[in-house]
C-alpha cells in the first residue's frame, strides 16, 4: 500500500513539471498586451490622455523604447497604438504606392514595390508572393549583433553574423524559414538594403508605434488596408522595439486583429521593413 502512494505522488509529480513545462517554456513564451476596444472612441481619448487608466501591471513593465525625438508622455504601445488610430482619422488619403526606382504611382497603378504613408513620413515594403526571397511567408527570428561584433567580423574574411554565440539579448541568427539568405532580421535588412529596394538603402524594422500606424479601422483579418498591402499574413510581425527589463524579449504585432504581443526573440516570425522617406512628399500633388 506504502508503494502504491509512493507511485501515485510521483505520476503527480511528473504530470505537474509536464504542464509547467509547456506553460513556462521560453519557446512558447508570448504575452498578449491588455486590449482595447478600437471602435469605442471614448476609450481610445481616455487611453491616450491618462496611460494608467488600466490596472495591468505589464503596461508600466513593458513599455517600449522610444525613439529620442518621441514625445515623452507616451510611455507604452497601449497608448502609441490609440494615438495611430486617432491619427489616421485626420486624413483621407494618406497612402501612395511607390515604384522599384522611387517613384510615387497614381493609385491605380498595377504593380508597385513599395506604400509611402503621407501622414508619418514612413516608406514601407510591400511582401510579394512569388516565392522569391521578399515572399510573405518566410518567417524570421529577431537578431542584431552590436555596431562592435560587425566591426569585427569585417575583418574577418568569409566570416558572418551566424557565427556569433547565441546571446538571448541579442536575438537568434537564422531562426526561421525563408530563401536564399540568413533568416532573421539582420539578414534581412541587409539584404534588402544592399538591394536599395525603391531606391532606399536605410531600411530597418518598424518600431512598435510604427507598426500600429498600420492599424486599420474597421478591416480585419488581415488588419490592414490590403488595396495598397496585399500579401499580408494573418500572423506576428516584428518590430524593434525590445523590453526594458527582459533583454530576450521584444514587441511584436499580429495583423489578424492588431494587438500588440511580446515574444521571445528566438521565435520566427514575419517581417516588414521601414523606411523614412519624407522627401517623397515633394512628389505628391496637393
């Protein structure tokens, strides 16, 4: 009877350390940032004029680097996201398409390369679906070596990013499935800027108030205006801006509705790249 018990409290034990496994694992670590009803407008004023209406705690825990040049009393993604969403309702036509050389297109141009947003300044990348290394399915792993590791490596003839110790602050080189280059964000960039896609060589990720520009009202599934971003994903994007206190992790936003989540760097997700391009708006007629 003694062993019965015995055996009893350690199949209880094993199936505690299971779940506790699957709950905790850094894999699987993703938190979803408190929601807010976008089509109410009264919580939208009221999240933007007082940050510490919610009672959630992550809210002052994870609240994003900001650019130097941000207004200060913006301190967390909640309230950039209700500040975008005010911001896209002052203007009716804020998104031009642009060619492969740089050139805005009338709207109803056929094939574009990339979208310039008139109202933040901002040139963003336009996914394809062809299979191609810019395709919207490759996923990507969120990685940035320091300025220190690259001046290194450059010296180093045939030598590359995806040699450096994983360093979880850091990301994961080559985390995710893609073609014909290194798939994290790193990689990436580079490539992309090494292309001057739309005759622009400083593309980067978006922080995560730029990614929330994107927003779209009323569209979901995926939540963004698809006349001018086709091939969106219904799935996380990433952005730049990382926690302040958990150097592994970083902001990311899922295009089925949205919301803003914070994930583990390792994990592979998309990418869309930015650009800021405010010498674009001299093409534009008023």
């Amino acid at each position: 009877m003694v062993k019965k018990r015995y055996l009893y409290v350690l199949l209880f034990s094993i199936f505690l350390l299971l779940i506790g496994y699957f709950i905790f694992s850094p894999e699987a670590v993703i938190y979803h940032a408190p929601t807010f009803q976008k089509t109410i407008e009264d919580q939208s004023h009221r999240l933007t004029e007082n940050p510490t209406l919610s009672t959630t705690p992550q809210i002052q825990d994870a609240s994003p680097v900001l650019p130097d040049n941000f207004a200060p009393q913006a301190q967390t993604a909640y309230t950039l996201w209700t500040q975008a969403e005010l911001a896209k309702k002052t203007d009716s036509h804020r998104f031009y398409k642009v060619s492969a050389e740089g050139q805005v297109l009338p709207d109803s141009a056929s094939v574009w390369q990339c979208v310039y947003d008139d109202l933040t300044g901002l040139l963003w990348e336009v996914k394809l679906s062809d299979g191609s290394w810019q395709d919207y399915e490759h996923t990507y792993s969120w990685f940035q070596p320091s300025q220190t590791e690259i001046n290194q490596l450059a010296l180093v003839a045939g030598s590359d990013a995806t040699e450096l110790p994983y360093v979880a602050e850091r990301g994961k080189a080559d985390g995710g499935s893609c073609y014909d280059i290194y798939c994290d964000s790193y990689h990436y960039a580079t490539a992309f800027n090494a292309a001057n896609i739309c005759a622009t060589d400083d593309w980067r990720l978006p922080y995560a108030h730029e990614l929330g520009y994107l927003d779209h009202e009323s569209q979901y599934y995926p939540d963004i205006d698809t006349h001018y971003f086709p091939n969106t994903a219904i799935a996380h994007y990433w952005s730049r801006t990382e926690t302040p206190k958990i150097s592994s992790l970083a902001w990311s936003v899922d295009f089925k509705d949205g919301f803003p989540y914070i994930s583990e760097k390792r994990i592979p997700y998309r990418i869309r790249l930015v650009a800021d391009a405010l010498d674009l708006n001299s093409q534009i007629t008023p």
